[in-house]
C-alpha cells in the first residue's frame, strides 16, 4: 500500500515499505511488531529467491524502484536489514519466546546451527536467573534440546538440557513441567544402550508423571491462554501422557 501510494509522489525512498517499516518499529517496538517485522523481510527474501529461480529480471514489484538490483543482491540486502532488526531487538531489551524462536530459526536457515544454539542457551539461561519458565517460555528448553543433538556438545547434550528446565520448571505449572518430562522420559528411552543408572532416573520420572497427570486435561486440548499472553505465541505442544506411559511400560 505504502509502495502504491508514492508511485505519484517523487520525493518517495526508493523502497517506501522498508520505510514504513522502519517507522513502525520505532514508534511500536513492541515483541510482536519486531515478530511481524521479521516474518515481512523473510517472506520477501522467499519470494526474492522464487523470482531469482524463474529468471524473472524485473523484481521492482517487490522491492519499489530498485530495478537495477538483481535478486540474489536484493535478497542479501534483505538478510542483512533482518540480522540488523534482530540486533536491534537484542539491543533493545525486546523480546518473546515467539521472536527467540523466530531468531534461531532463521540462523538455521542460513546453516548457522551453533549460532541458533547459542541464541537458545542465552535466552534459557537468562529464564534460569529470572526464574520465569513457564508455560509460554518453555518451548525455548524444548528446542534447545532438540537442536543440541544436531550439534556436537559434551555439556549440552538434550538429556542434560531438559534435566535443567526441570529444575528450573516449578510444579505448579503443570503444563510446562509435564512437557519437560515426557521430552525427558522420550529421549532417555530411546537412547542406547540403557543403563542401570537412566533406568533408575526413568522410574523415577515415571512415578513423577503419574503423580502430576492426576486429573489433567492438557493432553487431550490446547491450554487456554489468558487475555494478556502474546498474541503471537503460535503453535503450542500438546503432552500425550498416554503414548509416554506405553512407551515406558513397553
């Protein structure tokens, strides 16, 4: 809209959404509108790389009136502009699970694994110090521990990743603790060969279990959210206690 509204203007920036993108963040530098910021540059990066793969030559459609830009050089420029938006977040103090998620995903997608890693091991040892795991925040241990298996690391194997957000998980949010432990009793179950000493620590996460499934729904539904949870905080785990229970037994 911002890029259709200045075709008639001539004192127009050369890319007025960038512009107005920029606008937005200062005046609302809020998690969510550096999550959406974020989502904008990678959108236009995909289609960058989509054009560039059709050998379309004109790609002012997508960024104003840089035409004389090719694709892979404007799709660059945007990676770039979106590590700074990241940076700046940092810089700022503004943060959300969604954004650290969103900020370590797109490391990935550069091949920067360690790099990924090391946003989700800062971000999880500074829930650790605030002593403010919880429901919204526990899918930052969840995906540490997943992506430490890809990356060659004695002290920060998944098994000791998850036994630390247990630690740091209080009981009373059953969610958050109950996900931690199925993720824990999984990966303890499937790593060979088993010990005397992890069959020891599964039986105790197993009697754990029991006791905090008593009487729970949030295996079967989503948690409610409450009015003040971020509205950007997609995609929540559901804790099948069944399957862990099977599994276990088997």
């Amino acid at each position: 809209k911002a890029r259709v509204e200045s075709e008639d203007d001539s004192n127009s920036v050369a890319d007025p959404a960038l512009y107005l993108l920029q606008e937005a963040l200062e005046a609302v530098p809020t998690s969510k509108m550096y999550l959406e910021g974020t989502r904008f540059l990678r959108m236009r990066i995909q289609r960058l790389l989509l054009d560039n793969e059709n050998d379309e030559d004109d790609i002012s459609h997508l960024i104003g009136g840089a035409a004389d830009e090719d694709a892979n050089a404007a799709a660059e420029r945007h990676v770039q502009l979106l590590k700074e938006l990241y940076a700046n977040a940092t810089k700022k103090n503004v943060s959300s699970t969604s954004l650290i998620l969103d900020h370590a995903d797109f490391l990935l997608s550069l091949g920067q694994r360690q790099e990924a890693e090391q946003v989700l091991s800062n971000n999880a040892t500074t829930l650790t110090l605030a002593k403010t795991t919880d429901t919204k925040n526990v899918r930052i241990w969840l995906r540490w521990a997943e992506l430490s298996s890809q990356v060659e690391s004695p002290s920060a194997t998944p098994a000791n990743i998850l036994r630390r957000a247990l630690k740091y998980t209080p009981l009373h949010d059953r969610y958050a603790h109950t996900l931690i432990l199925t993720e824990l009793m999984q990966y303890l179950m499937n790593t060979k060969p088993s010990t005397s000493k992890s069959n020891e620590e599964l039986k105790l996460l197993f009697q754990k279990l029991i006791l905090l499934s008593q009487g729970s729904n949030y295996s079967i539904s989503k948690v409610k959210r409450s009015d003040d949870d971020e509205a950007e905080d997609e995609g929540e785990e559901t804790v099948n206690i069944a399957s862990t229970f099977v599994a276990y037994l088997k």
